[in-house]
C-alpha cells in the first residue's frame, strides 16, 4: 500500500463525496483538489462554480494555488458576476459544497470568524467568504477541518455557517431554504448525519485511527454508525493525480 | 468632446479618497486588486477609512497595518493562501477596529442594492448565523407575496470604489475581464470610481467592444496609468499571480515591528509607480509574465 | 463528455413548449428576438401560453393572434414602429387574454428575483400608478431599514426562456453580443432555456472568451441551428432590422382576416426553417446584410 | 423663414430641454430626434441611454428608427443590462427623459395603457414600456404628444406614467423618490408646471394657434403663463440636421 498524509486521504474522501454531473461549488485548498480528483476520476461530468464568478467543466490547464489564478479562468465555461453564480447557489442548482472551519459542534455549526480561547480572549479569525452562503443555500455541504478537541466543541462561539443548529426543524425556522451539512471530513474520520436526530456520527475511521483517540479529541459524547468501516486508503493512481493538482505539495505537504 | 480624467495615481488619491472615506476594493476577490492604490493611501497616511469589499486577499491586511482604518465591512480578511492576516487580527483584537461580518452574498447584494438605488435587498442567506450580531444591516423579513423568512441587507453606498482594469482610455471608458465578481455592482454603487489601469488606449479601442465595459466612463471620476498596479494579485491578459509575496507577506506582518519594515520598503520608499517596478526587478516580473496566451474571437459590431 | 442538446428546431419546441406553458421571449426588447421559435410555436398550435417580456415587438402579436396565448406578463405589446398590435387590441377587447401590466423596470426586477433564486424584489418605480390594479405581482412595502415606501415584484419563473443567439456549441455554450436587455437574469430564471443560434460553432470558440456567455450552458436545455432566426430583428453581427416587414405587417394584422393570410404564407406555408429563406429572397436578405463591419479587440485569457 | 411641420417644431422643443452635459433617457420616434438634435447643436456632451441596456455619447453613425438598430449599438459608450440602466435610473442619475402618450391630465398623469371611450368601450394600447418607470425616477421628465381634445382630458383613464397624481405632496405619500413631469410639448403649444399647485400651464404657444383653439382642445380650463411667449420656430440650420437623422422623414412626414 502506498504512503500517503492524512491531506491526500481527506482529498479521496472529499472527492467521493461528489456524484457525476453534479455542480459543486468548489471553494479553496483540500477541496479544490477533491474536486479535481473527482473529476479525472469518477465524475468527469462533474462542473465546479467558484465564487468568484467562474464556471468550469474542464480542469484548469495548468495547477492553480487560487480560484482566481489565471489557469482557472482560461477556457472557463462561463465568467460572470459574484451575484449570478450566488443566483445559481440561491435557487437550488448547486448540488453540493465544501467548507473548512476552525470550530464545529454536533449539528455541524460552523465558526470560521471568532473562538474564544479558555482564558476568555478572543482570536479573530478571516470570516465567512462565502462558506455562510454555502452552509445556507447548497442542496448539501461537506466540512473538510483538522480533528483536534479545541475545535469540535459543545458549542461554537460563533455560528458563521448554519449547520442543524440546535437540530430538528431549526433550519425551517430559521427560514433557511435546503440544505444542512451532509458529512464532516477530519483528519481521523468521516461523520455523517443521522436525519432523525441531526447530529454528526462516525461513518468510517481513517486507518490506524482508535475510536478512544476520536471519543479524546471530540467534545461531546461521540455516536458511532452501526455501519461503521475503515475510511479507503488512497490508492496509487489517486495519490498520482493529487501529486499533479499539488505539484509542489502546497496543499498536501508534511504539515498535512 | 468630453474631459480628460487621466491623472497621476497620487493626485487621484489625494482628491477622492480623503480622511474617513468608504472604500470599496478587492471587488474581483482574488484578481486585479488594486495594491497599488493601496499603496499610494498608505504613502498618503490616510485615516479612519471604513473598508469594504467581499475578499481582499492581503489588500486589507496592509491598509489596517498602516493605521489607515477605522471600520471593515467584509466577508472574509486575510491572506488567501496562508490565512490568517496578522494587522487584521491585532487590531481587531485590541478594539482598534469595527468589523461588519459579511457574506460574500450579502456583500454582492449590499452593493447590488447600492447599484440599483435601492435602500436594501432580500436574500435567503445569512439566516440562522451569527452574521446577524455584528452587522446593523441585516434583518429578518417576511416576503410580501409567500410569507416566507428571508434576510435583508442593508444598501452599500461606498464614496469611492478602487478599480483596477486591463485598459482604459483617458475618459475613464474601460475593458476588463477576467472574473469579475462584484465590480459592476460597486462600480455602479460608489460615489466616485477610481480606476487604474495597466494600459491607457484610444478610446476607440474600447467603444468597438462596448459589452466589455463593466463599468462605465461616465460613472468613473479619474483614471490612473499603473502598469503591474494589481500585482502581486492577477491581472487576466497581463501577469500571474505572484504567490510567493504572498508567502513572503505572512512573515512580513506577523508583528508590527516586521510590518513597519515591509511598509518602509515597499510603501514609503517607493515614491512613484514606476519606483515599484524597479524593486520588483525585471526577472520576477518576467517569471510572472503570460507563457500560454488565449485569445477570445473577436465579434461584429457593424450595421 | 457531456452530451449534445441540438436538435431541430421543431424538436426543440414539442418537447419545452407543451400547451400551456409560460413562455419568456423578446428579452432584447428589440433586437434578437427569437421570431423563428414564435413561428414553430404557431405552426405546432400551442394553447394557453403565457408570455412573458418587457417589449417584444409584434412577436407577441403573432402569437396571441394564431390563439396560442392565454395570458401576457408584458410591459408593452405592440408594432415598436408603427404602435398597436391589433390581434393584442382584438384579444383583450374581446376579453380573449388575460394581461398583467408591467413596465420595463418591473419585468426587469421580476426575472432578477427567478434568476437569484428570490420570491420577490423592491424597486422604486410604478408608485402611484395603476400597473397595481392589474398585476398581482406587486405590492407596496415600507423599506425594513429606513421606512420608506417602495414597491415589491413578485418573482416571475418561466417555464422556458426561447432566446436567440449569435453563436453556440451543441452543448448550450454560447455568445451573445449587442443590447442585452433582460436575457441574462431570463435565462437564468426559466426552467428551460431554448436557445436558437445564427451559426453552430466548435465549443472551443465560445471557452476562449467566457465573459461574452450571457446564459451559461449548464441552463440551456435545447439548442437549434437557426440562420436569420431572429428575422425581421436585427442580430449584431448579422443583419440589420428589416423595417419593412414591420410596416407590412401593420396591415396584415388589421383584421383576423387579414391575419389569417399572413399566418397561412409566412407560418404554416413554412415547414422548415430554411424554407423562411427562400420565402424571404435571397435580394432582401442581401440588403438587411451589414454593410460596415465594427470588430472587437481580442482579449487574452492566457496564463 | 422655411416651412416646417409641427412634429419638426416639437423636435426642436424637446432638443430645447436638453441642457450640455446632461444624462438623457431617450426613448423612441420624436424624443430621439430632439436628442440627437440637441447633441449636433447646443448639447455636444449629452449622453443618451436606453432601456435596452445602451449609453452612448457619440451620434450614431447612421439614422434609426428604433433604439435597438443596429447603428445605435455600434461604438456605443456601454452595452449592457436592462437592470444595468435602469439602476442608473432608479439612483437618480438620469437628468431628463421623454415620454408620449395617449391621454394626459393637468396634473401630467400620463396614460398609455386603456382609454374609455364615449360610449364605455376600452381600447387597449400598447401599455408603459419603460414609461412608467421614467415618470418615476428620472429627476424631471418632459411629455411629447398630439393635442386633441380626446386627449387632454380631467381625469386619465389610467395611470400609466405617474405626474403629480391629485396635486403638492402626492409623489411624496406615493413614495416616489424624486421627479416629476417639467414641461409637456403638444402639437400645439409647451407647457410647464407651477410647482405650487403641480398644475401644467402654457409657457409658449406655437407660432399660427390661438388660445382659443387651445382651449377648445383642453379638457380642463386652461391656466397660461404671465410670461408666455411664441415658441420659437425650428431655423433652417435646426431642420437640415432633422433631416439628416430622418432622411426618409419617417417620423417627420406629413402625418405630422
């Protein structure tokens, strides 16, 4: 079996999370290369929309670092404002969408703006983007987030993109359109979200990973799927293709 | 017929961009931001800015650095390859900033609004977030024709908007392309329109595509010549993205010490435009050059 | 790796025009409005359409007169040059046609509101008027942040959006050019997108300038080779309006009997769309062919 | 003094309202030649747009007959949305516009929708276009029709094209930003508002008709102007150059 990071696993697992022809808005670093794998991979007719304004159903010619590097707008299939893709994302015609964060809880709320550490001093983080606008509107959105107890926690300090909230029905009310967080992909697992109750639990265990590490670094008591399995290591051709999206390893180096 | 608005950059600043102004930027997001009109505000020492705009990349990091601002209404501020920016989060954390969290949604429609004349716009975003805590310009309504919940934000009427462009003649008729993400609406919005551009052309250049003008002359106060102005960020037809600033950016700002010596090199010591070129060096600026060109079909405007 | 959407144009219409559809057409208002998918609308005797546009030119006419329609979301319906449409006059006296008034503004914030996914959208015009007393898509509100009075429009989402294009690949990437009008926030909002195109180009044509795309693909459900579809509208780059067709056609629709002439010489006695050519003659489609050309300057996507 | 109709006098008049520099939301038939007339004389700077979603500064180069030809697209200044101009519009960027229509009141109540006729049959028209939405928020407006009786009525049938509704302080409680008919250019004199009682008056009466015959065609008793003058006739410099936009004197024929 081939080596490989925990980065180039969470790739493989964001990648799967695509369907073929699905529209994806696609976002920034480990899911831009998911994307891209799924699209050299199993879901070739996948399209990727880009908050910037872009369209793409081919793969960038060259590796790109950014959504607004040249390569990604050469031969796009349509470049356009902010406002007309958000209008694709708003009206329901964005299958599915990643979102990293640096505080999540059980209904998969989402802080990216404001965490307040244990001696009460508040670290301002950059904000939404438009993850807020994803985690609202997008028919499902994937987390994509280190595993580490500080950042799954009872309650994020600031909920920036809306998971379940506090869980059945809250969306509805909130006035909220679709959507909800489908999966969370960490570095030690993949979780997914019973409907009934609308709270995260493990659906497959990364390799080499203990439930007792996972149940340490979560800060609420952990559910498990009955279905539990080991989360597919990547294989050599899939890690090939990470190594051409990420030629220079930016995104998938030792840091992980 | 009409007037010149073709100015040095630095007059350009000096008269629309006073004290306490509201300044739209990075309105592409990741491409053609105009850094060097950033710049020539920092030279400037402008004060108590308020900052708007959906994603800066480092644009705002910098301008915050330099002490120029009093208020950021933004989506997302930091450094886009390595995250966090530095000046940002100092100044946020010492109370020496007001922030208004955005989306880039309510961002866009902020400044749709501001566009359309209009005070606000609905949207189904933001509902259920935090966004609601910090922001005056976000409410809960109810749609008049189904009832349902939705947001309203506020309309965003900057009195400037920072624009860089790939051509402009020097009656601020411009060309730009590339994605385009929120300038037409901030263009159409703001008050005044600053433009910079990396080539100044005929005007008839421009007026044989007049679908590729996003914003247009008449709502454009000055034009600026400022060839590399949006580098290290892209610019569609002109230059890559420079990543390596980028990275070089996050060590530069991780203390105010590090930032007054980046500032001190690539802002006060760079007196005119053309200074910056030269400490750029004419190799980088050769790596970052196109090496694939594309270019589009050209279309028929006849009768 | 997608698939192809062309098809002929009849095709095209059986399938996303069934009996009773809402149909949005003339999204230029005056220029590229797509006459040739009108035509095959009539020729297939659709029922209970409602149409939807600002200004259609006589299309609308047309249709109402061959009894396709049912009801008219318009701003104005007429013969732009000569002034009433007499089928449209004929239909609502005789209380054959349901019609909501609009102005131009409001249908343009109506498609906005479908295309962006909204139920409605504020403007500031048609306060005081009497476009309330038969359009039901709009209702006063007091603006949630300042109090002001405005006016909501409802959203308005077609069933399929029929628009005519310069040019297009067979999977529904095109390039459209010239007065834009509503066709992008049309195409966007409408279930189905029809496209008709003057010429059928290789895809690499329309990706080398992506922001020439008005409606992008992904939304385009059909797309019909259709050489002077628009006829007698101008189409940028291909001919100009033949305003004599306009003026002739002031006095074929003067009365049903009259009409039924026209519809039996220029719509049933026409099976297929070349045929429309050769009715036209080869000598007045030379003199609507453009005599001055007017291209573009190429932009350079490269990297 | 050269001979001249009356649609060519009322050219001249609308060109007359036109003042250097200003924004000028065109329309079609009359209002675009007094425009393009008031650019080839004393308005070189004006700029024109058009609902279609066109600016352009420079003179076609070639006559029109309607906005969307394609002379009127070409070297424009923009092209762009619909919504695009309009939000130039609905901002208050457009100085003046032109309007016509079939019915007008004294308050400049404009109707181009349904007129009832004597007997209580309606007869549909054409309907607002994008008159309504410059009545409302173009920052004045000038109104350009025949004047008959039949037309110049106390009461419109229909408010297309709002003027001042019942009088001071109606646009206000309406909600109307700002705004307002200036000045109304009949076949057979030009009218302007008195902005204490929003009631239209004569300002100048053409040159050859009576007050008499003005009133007979008024529907309303007629206020006139202590300062009323004789519209100036077109100069033989002013009909040349209409003669060159409407060669074919399409809108300038003998139907006047």
């Amino acid at each position: 079996m081939p080596a490989y990071n925990a980065s180039e696993l969470m790739i493989c697992a964001a990648a799967r999370e695509i369907a073929d022809g699905e529209v994806v808005f696609v976002g920034m670093r480990l899911p831009l290369l998911g994307f891209l794998l799924a699209k050299a991979t199993h879901a070739p007719r996948a399209v990727g929309v880009y908050e910037l304004g872009v369209v793409r159903a081919e793969t960038a010619p060259a590796p790109i670092l950014t959504m607004g590097d040249l390569p990604n707008l050469h031969r796009a299939a349509w470049l356009a404002d902010t406002a007309d893709v958000m209008g694709l994302l708003q009206s329901g015609r964005v299958d599915v969408s990643f979102i990293g964060g640096a505080q999540v809880d059980r209904f998969g709320n989402l802080n990216t703006t404001r965490v307040v550490g244990a001696g009460g001093a508040a670290t301002r983080l950059p904000g939404s983007g438009g993850a807020c606008d994803l985690a609202c509107l997008a028919r499902r959105h994937v987390i994509i987030m280190a595993h580490e107890q500080r950042r799954f926690v009872p309650q994020v300090d600031y909920i920036t993109s809306p998971g379940y909230g506090t869980g059945p029905g809250w969306r509805e009310r909130e006035g909220l359109p679709r959507g909800g967080p489908a999966s969370v992909i960490t570095t030690l697992a993949v979780f997914r979200f019973d409907p009934a109750i609308c709270e995260m639990e493990v659906a497959s265990i990364h390799p080499g990973v203990s439930i007792g590490e996972l149940r340490s670094k979560t800060g609420w008591p952990l559910r498990i799927s009955s279905t539990i399995i080991e989360t597919p290591a990547p294989s050599a051709a899939e890690l090939a293709m990470i190594a051409r999206f990420d030629p220079k390893r930016f995104w998938t180096g030792a840091a992980g | 017929m009409a007037s010149s608005k073709l100015v040095p950059l630095a007059d350009a600043v000096d008269r629309f961009v006073p004290d306490g102004s509201s300044v739209a930027a990075g309105l592409c997001l990741e491409a053609m931001i105009p850094f060097a009109a950033g710049r020539e505000i920092m030279r400037q020492g402008r004060r108590g800015l308020t900052l708007i705009g959906p994603i800066s990349d480092i644009l705002f990091d910098q301008l915050i650095g330099a002490g120029c601002v009093a208020r950021v209404q933004a989506a997302w501020v930091g450094n886009v390859i390595t995250g966090s920016g530095y000046n940002f989060r100092r100044a946020v954390e010492s109370d020496a900033l007001v922030v208004e969290d955005h989306s880039n949604l309510s961002m866009a429609m902020a400044l749709k609004a501001g566009a359309m004349g209009l005070p606000f716009m609905p949207m189904r975003s933001a509902l259920g977030s935090d966004l609601f805590s910090t922001n005056p310009g976000l409410r809960r309504i109810a749609c008049p024709f189904t009832g349902e919940t939705l947001a309203a934000v506020a309309a965003i009427v900057p009195d400037v908007a920072l624009i860089h462009v790939q051509r402009a003649d020097v009656y601020g008729n411009s060309h730009a392309w590339g994605c385009l993400g929120v300038m037409r609406d901030a263009g159409l919005a703001s008050r005044h329109v600053l433009l910079t551009a990396e080539e100044i052309v005929p005007t008839e250049l421009i007026s044989r595509d007049p679908n590729r003008v996003v914003v247009p002359g008449l709502r454009v106060s000055a034009v600026s010549h400022v060839p590399w102005g949006a580098h290290p960020a892209p610019v569609p037809g002109h230059y890559n993205r420079d990543h390596q600033a980028f990275l070089d950016y996050r060590d530069q700002s991780r203390s105010p010490e590090v930032f007054a010596r980046w500032r001190k090199r690539w802002v006060d010591g760079v007196a005119q435009p053309e200074d910056y070129l030269g400490l750029l060096g004419e190799e980088r600026m050769r790596a970052l050059r196109l090496q694939h060109r594309g270019f589009s079909e050209p279309v028929d405007y006849g009768y």
